[in-house]
C-alpha cells in the first residue's frame, strides 16, 4: 500500500494562530496572508531540525530556481500550494514510505534486509541506546544501563518518517559498519532565519516558516559548483532508487559528489534500513491513530560512506593534518557568541581556518536584493560522543549582512579581538577561582567549566551590541578601537562579578581570606592589564593599556625626580 509523502498529511504545522494542522508539504504554502505556517510543531526537537533540512532540499529539487533572479521572483511572489503541490507531483516516485516498490530512505532490496538484524523501532531515535530484538522479539540486548528500553513500542507512520529523515541526517557512529551521516556524527546545521520589517511590527516568531526555508535554498547555479549534473539520473539525487551503493568490505566504496548528485547532500543514506508494517494501532509518540504502524525494522551495515563532501548547511573547518576540510560538530557546552564568528563571516584566515556554511555566504548576498531585511542564524545539532547522544544543541544568533568585503574584514577583525580577549579573561578567571578556593589549584576537584560559560553569558549583549555598531555602514577602524576598549571595561566588570558569585566573603576563615583576597586582586590586575596574561589580554583587543599602570606610573615619577634636579 502506498504512502506518498508528497500528498499525505505527515508534517504537523504550528500556524500564526497557535494552530497546529497535520499536512502535507504543500501546506507550507497555504494562508500566507492570512495565519501562515510559523514553524513544524514535531514532538521532538531532532525532528524539527531534520524535518527543515528535508525540506529546504524538497524545494531546492521541486522549484530549482536558475538563478537569483528566479530566486528572487519566488520571494516577492511565493507559489501557491496547489503550484507547489504541482511541481512536487513532478518529481520522480522517491516518496512511497511503504510498499513493495522504492521506499523513502530505505534499501531498495527487501529480500537482502531480511538477511540483516532486527531492530525495535524505538531504535530509530538517536537517544535510543542501541539494541536488537530476536525470537519473535522476545529477547532484547540493551547496550545502556541508564536509559530504559520500551518508552516507545510503535510508531505511526507520519513518526516513521519523521525518525527515519532524522536518523539519516544526523547518524552518529553506531560500531563497525553502522555509518555516520555525510557530515560525520553529530554534525552541527546553521539556517538564516530572515527577518523582515514591516514598519517595526514584525517579529521573529511570526515570519512565515516558508521565507525562513527560501532564504536557504539553493539556485541551479549554487549547487552546480559543488558537483555534476543532478536531473539526468533520479537515483543520483534520491539513493534509495536504485540499489545501495554499499561500502562493505573488500571494496569499501566511498561516494564523493563527484559520484552522485550534490543534491543528495539533502537526501543522504549512511543506513541500510527497511521498515516492517504492522496493522492498525495507536503512535506512542504522537497519540496518533494509524491504519498502518511500525514496531520493528531490518537493518544491514554498510550503506552509502560519504566522503570529502561540503554540506550547503553546514560550517567547516581546516583539518590540521591534511588539507581536507571537515564540518563543525555540536559541543556539549551549546552554542555561545565565541562560536559566531566561525558561523556567520566568511572571511579567509579570519579563526581557526573555518568557514561558514554556504547559504550564509548566499544570504549576505541576497540580502541587499530584497529589501530591509534582518537575519538570524539558527544554528542546531547533537553533541555525541562516539555512538552516544550528549545532548542537543540549539541557539539563535544575530547575523549582519555587510555586503562591502572591506567591511567584512572590518567586522571579522573586531569580532576577532573580543573573542580572543574574552578567551583569555576567562582563562584568567578560572584560574583565580581555583586560586582562591583551593591551596592546591592544580588539584581543584570536580569539572569548573561552568565559571568560563558565565563569562560567556554574562558579555554576550555587550558582544552583539559591540557588532551591530561595528557592522553600521560609517564605522572606521577608530570607531573598533573605541569599542575594543568600550569591552574591556565591560570583561572587567563581567568577570570580577563572576568571581564574586563563586567565591563570597561571607563567613570565610583568615587563611581562607588571603587566598581569596590575593586570587581576586591578581585577576583585577590581569583585567586592568597590569600582569604578563593581562598584557596579552589587551594585545589581543589591539588597544593599549588605560593610564594608570605600573609603566605609567614609573614614567611619571622618573619625570618628576627630573624634575627636582
């Protein structure tokens, strides 16, 4: 039985209204003017982000807009959904969840995948400990102590589909021959989330969600540098048509895009999955009732191994041993504004080697095109450790949208200087938290990371702020300077607040005291920029150090005693 996921109501919609409609991807389009589609209201956040994903490439495949210029016209005047729902008619038969055809993100080969292990369907989760069921499903081996097994038993099919996209998206290390996603385990997306002002009354939340998707989707032209030609073979761009292109042993294919689409970059297939359909029964994930379910799938090892791939919503950075360039993961510290410069300027050598995802370059691009505009960029992904999920990350940072390149190094180096200063505060203020709690620093118990992530948290407006004035169209470089300086006051207040927090006076012993004392006057004297870290610190903000200082002060009395004589 078919279950086109072009035509059936699969995607749960969260209207303007706070309604939430289950549809079709062609709902996306509907009530534009009136209550549009906000955001996708899944019952997971993984499958928020993957679902975007899935998405952005639909109408990349669907729309193909040639150039900007058709980019373009389709923002001024966005389909209709029954002209969207049209052109998704057109695409090739790549949609059917079940039957005995070509499946959506599943081996073409049922008869191959019954040779494979069976698998709970609950194990299509990313946070799912790893585990196989046997005899009928009687036995089950569970590979995490500290996650139970069962929370979820079956799924209807609209959370099917959305697990099985995500768990393509996003496929951790999952042991020998479970392979990662084409970006690696964990891989960290970055979406623009435009903006657009109405006369002050717009507001994030209420942008219709189809502007946030446009705004990343690729032209014919964009997508055409990363590799071949994509329309010639519907297998190039969705795997799942044609038999799995497998990296088992002894062969150990790899697949580049030179090998298949670019577009697959949207439809990748690390895992050799089949689902198995059971009747009727109620979605333990969503509450869902459903004609057809899923309990259990088969999964073979080997499926597609990406290599040497550029993903369009994915930043990079240079790889230290080679000169492949490999794609930024979530971290379980989140995301902070000591990350933004990485993921939102794409300027060459500007930190670390890294590069930001492409849409961003192509929003910079777009933005002066369409008119007042303002931009976040919604940055999401797992941090995992090996086959294991961390957690998830997610934040949403401002983005500007200088155009000038000149202006761009300008906003890169200013960007640079205050986080490389607030690297080395921080640096500073942990050390003199340990200083002042402990008599031996070195041996401090316990994980104080926490101390750096409230520096971070408490300088991040004075960041943003510091940016917006940086990127406005008559700043000079001695309007940076002013700023740097302007931050260097605000990392001194900010950290030596921090210091306080840890280490209060209240009901303190004398020895206790003169650690504290001591600890707390070495990290003002670094602040001020009165010792060795201190004076990096302000080398690193490219100013100098505020009158005042022990060379200062030795300057003006050897001026006085000459004075004397």
């Amino acid at each position: 039985m078919a279950y086109d996921l072009r035509q059936e109501p699969w995607i749960p919609w969260l209207r303007r209204s706070g309604a939430v409609e289950w549809g079709s991807p062609a709902v996306l389009l509907d009530g534009l003017g009136v209550d549009p589609v906000v955001a996708i209201a899944a019952p997971r956040p993984d499958f928020d982000g993957a679902l975007q994903e899935f998405l952005i490439g639909l109408l990349t495949v669907a729309l193909h807009p040639g150039d900007e210029d058709e980019w373009l016209d389709s923002w001024k005047a966005p389909p209709t959904p029954d002209e969207l729902q049209a052109k998704l008619d057109l695409l090739p038969p790549a949609f059917d969840l079940e039957g005995d055809g070509p499946r959506f993100f599943q081996d073409l080969s049922a008869d191959e995948m019954r040779d494979g292990a069976e698998w709970s369907v609950e194990s299509l989760f990313i946070d799912t400990p790893g585990s196989t069921v046997g005899e009928a499903g009687r036995r089950q081996i569970v590979t995490d102590l500290f996650v139970k097994p069962a929370r979820v038993e079956r799924l209807c099919r609209p959370a099917a589909a959305m697990a099985l996209v995500t768990l393509q998206t996003y496929a951790p290390e999952g042991g020998r021959g479970h392979l990662t996603s084409m970006r690696g385990g964990g891989p960290l997306t970055t979406i623009v989330d435009p903006r657009v002002d109405h006369e002050g009354r717009g507001r994030a939340h209420e942008q219709p969600l189809w502007s946030k998707l446009w705004a990343n989707v690729e032209t014919v032209e964009l997508w055409s540098r990363r590799g071949t030609s994509a329309f010639a073979r519907p297998e190039a761009v969705f795997p799942w048509l044609a038999p799995t292109r497998s990296a088992a042993p002894p062969k150990r294919l790899a697949t580049t895009s030179s090998d298949v689409s670019p577009l697959q970059a949207y439809f990748g297939m690390p895992r050799r999955i089949r689902l198995e359909f059971a009747g009727p029964g109620r979605c333990d994930l969503t509450g869902v009732e459903d004609t057809a379910t899923v309990a259990r799938f088969w999964m073979r090892t080997y499926g597609v191994q990406y290599e040497r791939w550029q993903h369009p919503l994915t930043p990079y950075y240079q790889a230290k041993s080679s000169d492949e360039r490999l794609p930024v993961h979530g971290k379980p510290g989140g995301i902070a504004w000591r990350d933004w410069l990485g993921l939102t300027l794409r300027i060459p050598d500007a930190i670390a080697g890294r590069e930001p995802a492409r849409v961003v370059a192509n929003f910079v691009d777009r933005a002066h095109r369409v008119g007042k505009i303002t931009a976040r960029l919604h940055a999401f992904g797992y941090a995992t450790s090996h086959a294991k999920a961390i957690a998830w990350t997610e934040a949403k940072l401002p983005v500007f949208p200088v155009a000038d390149p000149n202006h761009q190094r300008l906003l890169a180096d200013a960007a640079t200087r205050l986080t490389n200063a607030a690297g080395i505060a921080s640096t500073a203020l942990l050390d003199a938290v340990k200083r002042a709690l402990f008599d031996k620093p070195a041996d401090a118990p316990g994980d104080l990371s926490e101390v750096k992530a409230e520096l971070w948290a408490d300088t991040e407006a004075a960041f943003f702020d510091a940016m917006r004035r940086v990127a406005s169209p008559d700043t000079t470089v001695e309007h940076v300077d002013e700023i740097c300086r302007g931050f260097a006051r605000t990392l001194s207040g900010s950290a030596t607040a921090v210091f306080d927090r840890w280490c209060a006076t209240d009901g303190v012993i004398p020895a206790a005291m003169r650690r504290l004392v001591g600890a707390r006057f070495g990290l003002v004297m670094t602040l001020t920029g009165h010792s060795k870290l201190g004076k990096k610190l302000f080398e690193a903000l490219g100013i100098a150090v505020a009158d005042g200082g022990r060379t200062t002060r030795t300057a003006k009395s050897r001026s006085r005693k000459e004075g004397k004589t």
